[in-house]
C-alpha cells in the first residue's frame, strides 16, 4: 500500500483555532519496522524550511496508495533519531486503521488551470492557450477562447501549469483524446471534454495531488467527515 521512498504529507493537528489552516509538509518513508514507520526530516510547503518536530507532536498523515486512492490517519511522533540522516519515527496504526478517501478516477474538482493546447501529428490548427473548467487524474475539461476551434474528435497534447503547494509551479504535459464538445447556450464559449492517453506516471501523480489539495481547500475535507 505504501512503499519505501513514497511521499507522506503531515499537517499538525490540535494547535490551531477552529477557523485556521493547518500547518502542512511534507517527507520521504524511509524505512519502516514492525509498527512503525520512519521519514525523513518533514518540509513545510510553503516556507520549504525543514521541521524537526519534537517527541509527541500530533499530526494528521495522508499518502496516495497504489490503488490510486488517497488515505488518511492519525499518529503522533514517537521518537527523534539520528542515523546517517536525521529522521522521525510515529507510531503505523496499519491498513486496517487508514481512512481511504477516493480513487483516482473518481477526485475530479472544479478548477481553472492555465494550459497550452499543440496539435499532434495528425491534427492540424494553431497551437493556443486556455483554462480548464475541471480536472482529473483522468482528464479535463477546457474552455475554448473565441476564434479558437478544435475537430469533434482526434487527438491532441497539452501542457497544464499547475500551482501546488508543496511547489511554486509544475509542468504535465499529456496527449489527450478528444472526448466530446459542448456549449450550454449559443453565447456561451464551446467546451471540449479531455481524455489522457499518454501521460507520464509522476504528472498524473502531481494532477491527483493536485486534485486532493483543492479537495481539501474548497470542500473542507477533514478526517472524521
């Protein structure tokens, strides 16, 4: 379910008041012993500042598993050490104590990310920029700017900027099916459903990362919901 060298994001619980925003990092499992897990030293999301926390701090855990679902649980630090590098080590309350959220095909939120749009060797039109209306580990949906069209199907490839907060920007650049084109009304700007085809496995990992942090921020996902 989660493997030596997978990502693991802490937030501190049971320090800040009921309208603030957990302090967020993230760490490296860099090994892990019978109950427990061991991480590297832990780096805030936004300062990129490391955090050696201290013995029984409390923090909420979340990690993608390799089903593609994203899980939760509960720990608190047990024990500062130091090896060939500094690490921490909490307390694995084991598989059947996770709270699973959702799988990948299923996190799709509402989202507006700046793309570029490039046609492949198939397809012929001028490369433009657009947004997206919603997103996916799956796929995305984009709003046409005016003047702009695309075939009702074929293929093209794209790159979405995405803003996450464990990192000032990053890259995906994918080839994408086109699934279906639509307007709601005759004035409104044409919308084109997005399907990935080809898409390295690290950008799909950062659009469902992504997906989970708006997740979290717009529907107040919390542990005991």
């Amino acid at each position: 379910m989660i493997a030596i060298g997978d990502t693991i994001y802490l937030e501190k619980t049971g320090e800040q008041g009921e309208n603030e925003e957990a302090e967020r990092y993230y760490c490296r499992l860099v090994d892990r012993l019978n109950q427990e897990m061991v991480i590297d030293v832990p780096i805030h999301e936004q300062t990129k500042k490391p955090s050696l926390f201290p013995e029984g701090t409390p923090f909420r855990a979340h990690f993608l598993g390799k089903d593609g679902a994203m899980y939760i649980f509960e720990s608190t630090i047990k024990e500062r050490r130091r090896e060939t590098i500094p690490v921490l080590v909490f307390n694995d309350p084991g598989p059947e104590i996770y709270k699973r959220i959702q799988r990948r095909q299923d996190v799709r939120v509402s989202a507006t990310v700046d793309c570029a749009i490039h046609p492949t060797e198939n397809t012929a039109f001028t490369p433009f920029r657009a947004t997206t209306v919603d997103i996916s580990g799956g796929g995305c949906a984009i709003v046409l700017p005016n003047g702009r069209s695309l075939p009702g199907d074929g293929e093209i490839d794209i790159v979405l900027a995405l803003h996450l907060q464990s990192s000032d920007m990053f890259f995906v650049e994918a080839r994408c099916k086109i699934v279906r084109l639509h307007k709601r009304h005759e004035e409104a700007l044409s919308r084109v459903s997005l399907q990935f085809i080809s898409i390295e496995e690290r950008h799909k990992e950062k659009i469902i990362r992504f997906c989970f942090e708006r997740q979290l921020q717009d529907k107040q996902l919390l542990f005991d919901s």
